[in-house]
C-alpha cells in the first residue's frame, strides 16, 4: 500500500504550497567535488574500476537514507498528494557506439560489488540494444520504488548544468549530472550538477546532499565493499 505524507502537518508546508503552484519549481545546485580518494580505493579492490558506477551508488545511498529524495509528487491540482517511497532507484543515460542513447534502470543495492554487477548488465544490454528507448517495465519488486534521473557528460567539466524536463504535467524527479574529471595536483575534481523540485525540498536539504557525497567521495572505504 503506497504511503503519503501528512502535508498539513509538515513543518515546510508553506513552502510546499507555495512552489507546488509554480510552474517551473525546480531549483539547481552545480559543484565540483574531489574524486582522487574514491579513485585510489577502486584501484586497490580485487576489481578495480567502476568510477561512474561508484558515484551512482554513493548517490543512490545519499538519495535512500535522505527522506526528501523519496518523496515525489502525485495527482493533480487539489488531489496532488506527496508520495513517500520505500526506495530510490537510478534511470541513467547510457551512449551507444552509434551515439544515440538509452536509459538504463539501476536497481538500488546496498552493496556496492552487488550494485555494480547489475547495473554493469543493465548499462551493457543498453549499448548492444537497437536505437531508442527500451527500458523494461517495472517487476513486482519496483512497486514501491521512486526513480532518479542520472546523466554523465564526461567531455566537459561544467560549471552549470540544465536538464531538459516538461513543464506541463507533474514532474517531481531529483536529477543528477556528473561531468568530466579534471586534475589539479593531487584533486581530481568531478563537476556534479543537482536539480530538485522546490516543493519537495529546500537549499538545506539539496546542500546536505551535496555534503554527504563529498564525504562518501574523501571516505570511501566506509561503503565500498570490495
């Protein structure tokens, strides 16, 4: 049975109703954030690689412990409700050799090895599939879950970011975008980009985000799992 939160008496819930009216709500944060331990602690497991992965799932993990991002909008006008989903999962774009784009699904997995091992398959079915957009509809084991939307522009190292989304109907979905590594001394400095809807949360809860990725990144050893 799907779970919805008690607006009324949410404490940001002046906020939620003022930017639920807005047609454009989201709001954007763009960083850069140093990648050069997550590197170093890949390189050392029995299989190395998996930097994108990596980054995905630290994300992801931020994304489930952290109630805003489970929450998305649903309905519409005085029936539009707010959703709280038991989990988060990815849809990232995924280049194919004649360079169209898929999305894949990334099933959230709290351990990396495991993580990586699906989403590795998943990416991989959508560089061999044909052009256009093939993702599987969702099993049983989705029926709870919410996604985000991923994206990796490893040409350019950003500094501001702008995701295309449909500005009628009820978009509520958390995007990411991660950009090209650049080299600094020791810092390998990774643009990460954050787009989120302003009804759902605030400049705290985005900015906590953004920290706790930079933390998982300068510690990694604490949820890579080999």
């Amino acid at each position: 049975m799907a779970n919805y939160l008690d607006t009324a008496s949410w404490p940001r819930r002046d906020a939620y109703a003022l930017f639920l009216g807005f047609e454009q709500a989201f709001f954007s944060l763009c960083t850069r954030l140093d990648v050069a331990p997550l590197k170093a602690a890949l390189a050392r497991q029995a299989r190395p690689g998996g930097l994108s992965l990596a980054c995905h799932h630290a994300a992801l993990r931020l994304a489930n412990e952290q109630l805003p991002f489970r929450l998305r909008l649903e309905g519409q006008g005085e029936l539009t409700r707010v959703r709280v989903h038991g989990r988060v999962d990815a849809s990232t774009t995924v280049l194919r050799g004649d360079d169209s784009f898929g999305f894949a699904h990334l099933r959230w997995q709290a351990g990396f090895s495991d993580f990586r091992a699906q989403a590795g398959q998943a990416m991989q079915a959508v560089r061999d599939g044909p052009p256009g957009f093939h993702e599987p509809p969702p099993g049983p084991e989705d029926a709870d879950a919410a996604l985000m939307y991923f994206t990796t522009l490893p040409w350019v190292h950003f500094t501001s970011f702008a995701h295309a989304r449909p500005l009628k109907g009820l978009d509520s979905v958390p995007r990411v975008a991660f950009g090209r590594i650049d080299a600094d001394g020791t810092r390998q400095w990774l643009p990460v980009a954050l787009d989120v809807h302003h009804a759902l949360m605030d400049g705290v809860h985005a900015g906590r985000f953004l920290q706790g990725l930079e933390a998982a990144f300068a510690a990694p050893e604490s949820w890579l799992d080999g």
